[in-house]
C-alpha cells in the first residue's frame, strides 16, 4: 500500500521536474539575450590596431620607415 508520504513524494516530483527545466531554460535564454545586447570587447583593439597600421603604412609611404621595418612593426600589431 502507498503511504500518503510516497504520493506526496510524486507529486513533488512531478511538479518540481518541470519547474526546473522551465527555469533552467528561461536562465538560458535571458543569458544568451544579455551576450547578444553586449558589444564585443575587442571591436576597440581592432579599430586601435587598424588605426596603427594606417601611421606605419603613412610612414613607409613617406620613406622613414624601410621594407623591413614596416614588415616588422606590423607583424609584432597582428600577434
């Protein structure tokens, strides 16, 4: 015979499950809406580094800096 502790049991079973699946996907999706509304970190790091190649390339141009050098300075901006 099932006691009144073992339906209990159940039905705390089987409402809970539901629940935290329910929960654990409603988490998910306000994490994945957060990251979307977030603007990725290295946006500004490109913008620097194409902003660094733009002075070199000007300074190659212009002479002061050598086939070598330029070559140097922009492989060490792209690492």
């Amino acid at each position: 015979m099932i006691g009144s502790s073992e339906i209990l049991l159940v039905i705390l079973i089987l409402i809970g499950i539901p629940i935290l699946i329910i929960t654990g996907i409603l988490l998910a999706i306000r994490f994945i809406i957060r990251a979307a509304k977030e603007k990725p970190k290295e946006e500004p790091m490109q913008k620097e580094i194409a902003v660094e190649l733009k002075k070199l390339a000007e300074l190659h141009d212009q002479g002061v800096l050598t086939d070598e050098e330029f070559n140097e300075q922009k492989k060490k901006l792209l690492r």
